[in-house]
C-alpha cells in the first residue's frame, strides 16, 4: 500500500469512527511493510491534516462552491491541499 493511501485510509476512519489517531497510526504502521521514508511520510500527512483540518477546510469552501462534498472526497482535497500548502518535499 502507498504511503498517502495508507493516510487516506486512517483519516477516513478516523473520521467514521471514534479512535485515539496515535493509536490507529502506530497499528496501521506496524501492519504494513513500509520504509522508514514512507512511515514518515504517512506520519506527517495524516498528523497534519487533523492539525489543520478546521483550516483546510476553510480553503475547500474558498475553492468550492459545492456545501456536501463526499467525506472521501473531502479527505483526498485535504490530502492534497495539505501538501501543497505545507509540506516542501
């Protein structure tokens, strides 16, 4: 599995289900044959997007004229935006 659908995956459950983030993290890396690049990556992107996700969605209403966007949708928009916006690699 790639490292951003790996954060797809944990951001989606996170958000259908109630869990502790660091928790469902540290379970999906352990289970999943990953380099240590690649755990970081997924590390930075699904902890940043919580951390800003008040303020990614702003951007998406900016961007957006559309008020129900899919939940999946919306993960892969702040996934996206995420790393343009924040990340420099």
């Amino acid at each position: 599995m790639t490292p951003r659908k790996l954060a797809f995956d944990l951001l989606q459950r996170l958000e259908k289900n109630s869990q502790f983030s660091n928790i469902a993290l540290d379970r999906a890396l352990q289970k999943e044959e990953l380099s240590d690049a690649d755990k970081g990556l997924v590390s930075a992107l699904f902890y940043g997007v919580i951390e800003r996700k008040l303020t990614l969605d702003y951007y998406i209403s900016l961007l957006s004229d559309r008020k129900d966007i899919d939940l999946n949708i919306r993960i892969i928009l702040r996934l996206g935006l995420y790393q343009l916006l924040y990340m420099t690699k």
